[in-house]
C-alpha cells in the first residue's frame, strides 16, 4: 500500500467541518504534519491534491475546512460572501483555524511536536493569523495570501517561522503591504522571509486562475518555484 486518504468530521462552534487527510504508511510513525486552508472557494480539490503530493513527500497532511462540511462556493460572489464573516470577525477565524490544528494533532498518524501550516488566498490569511496567535507549530506558510493585519495579536510573538510566497503585481496586496508585513513580523520577533515573483499577480499556483481583469492568472514559473521553496521550508522546520 502507498499514499491512504480519508475523510475526518470535527466541529466547531455548532458547525459541523470535514477535512481530508493523506499520507503514505509505508513510512515510519508518527509523520511530521501540514494543516492546508484552502481558498475562499471552500475545500476544493485543489487542496485536496496539495495534501496527497505532501504525503508522497513523506508528510502527514490535512486540508482543513474553515465553512462547514459540504459547503463550496460557486463563484466571486458567492466566494465572496463565505469568506466575508471571517476577514470580518478575526477571532472567529482564528478559533475555527485552531479547531483544524487541534484535530491534525489528535491524527494516530501525527507527530504532534512537527507541525507546519500552509494557505492558499484566503487560506494564506488564515495561517498567518494562526502564527499571530502564537501557535506553538514549527511553521507557516502563504501562497498569494492576504496580509491584513487582524487587530487582536499586536502583542504576541510568533513561534512559528513565516514563509509568505508572494506575486509583486498582485492587485490585491501591494508590495507596501508586504513590506509593513515584515515590519509585523519583525515586532513579533519571527524568523520570516518573503519571496516577491515578478510580472505575478493573484493565485498564480491555481492553473484555473485565468482572468486577467481580476488579478487572478496561473503563473508556471511562480507555482514551479514557490512549491521548490515549500519543500525546502518544511524540510528545514519538520526535520
């Protein structure tokens, strides 16, 4: 046997989650472990297969569900207003991200000592705010994420180390905001780097991003080489 899937129901807050989780059991246990939140489309596919490439890499990983169990959205609009309670209400989203971690350490797979997180979009807001907690995990990790600040953590350290992977022509986050983000995380005294791709904009890691009006556009060189920068990271912080 090789790469084991399945399905894992938690809740949260009264609200009934699923997430989906991968690994390969030919390897020794417990496994070192990454949490994946995912975009504001919901628990899509796309998480999914990150979670099964991250098990042949040898981990132990978990595409959590931050809006319930079965809940898509169906477009911007739709994606939109899912993902608007939580930029709204950061302590709602930090609880329910906190939720997922609690679930992947209870995982009989899982070494709950090496864990990292990762996020896509929305996702990568949701990981960054887990670190702004002062998560006790070994890392995290931004894909095109939102940067905005949360308001409640200003007074925290972060534990984790920070990897934001980021495009520099992204409409939706400036490169100033980049900048005051690693004046956050300095304040915070985290071990952080920002990777900048050029001529990149928003979800350059989702081959479905294709409107230019926008801001969304697959960029191969940008995905090829944020992924090669993932590896070497959770190698360096699940070791």
């Amino acid at each position: 046997m090789a790469i084991q899937t399945r399905t894992v129901d938690y809740t949260h807050a009264d609200t009934a989650l699923e997430g989906f989780f991968a690994y390969d059991n030919r390897r020794a246990q417990p496994l070192p472990a990454v949490l994946i939140a995912h975009a504001w489309a919901g628990r899509e596919e796309f998480v999914c297969d990150k979670a099964r490439k991250l098990a042949e890499l040898g981990y132990a990983a978990f595409a959590l569900d931050m809006y319930g169990k079965g809940v898509l959205g169906s477009g911007p609009e739709e994606n939109a207003q899912l993902m608007q309670p939580f930029v709204q209400d950061r302590v709602l989203l930090q609880s329910r991200i906190t939720a997922a971690l609690d679930t992947l350490r209870l995982q009989p797979e899982v070494d709950a000592r090496r864990i990292a997180a990762m996020g896509f979009c929305f996702g990568g807001l949701c990981v960054l705010d887990l670190a702004r907690t002062g998560a006790d995990l070994r890392g995290v990790v931004s894909f095109h994420g939102l940067f905005i600040p949360p308001g409640n953590t200003g007074n925290n350290k972060i534990k984790a180390k920070v990897l934001a992977l980021h495009g520099f022509d992204d409409p939706m986050v400036k490169p100033e905001q980049m900048v005051a983000l690693g004046h956050e995380l300095t304040q915070a005294g985290a071990d952080w780097q920002i990777h900048a791709y050029g001529h990149t904009v928003h979800a350059f890691t989702n081959p479905r991003a294709n409107d230019p009006g926008f801001g969304t556009v697959y960029q191969e060189t940008a995905d090829r080489r944020s992924w090669e920068s993932l590896k070497d990271f959770l190698a360096e912080v699940l070791k």
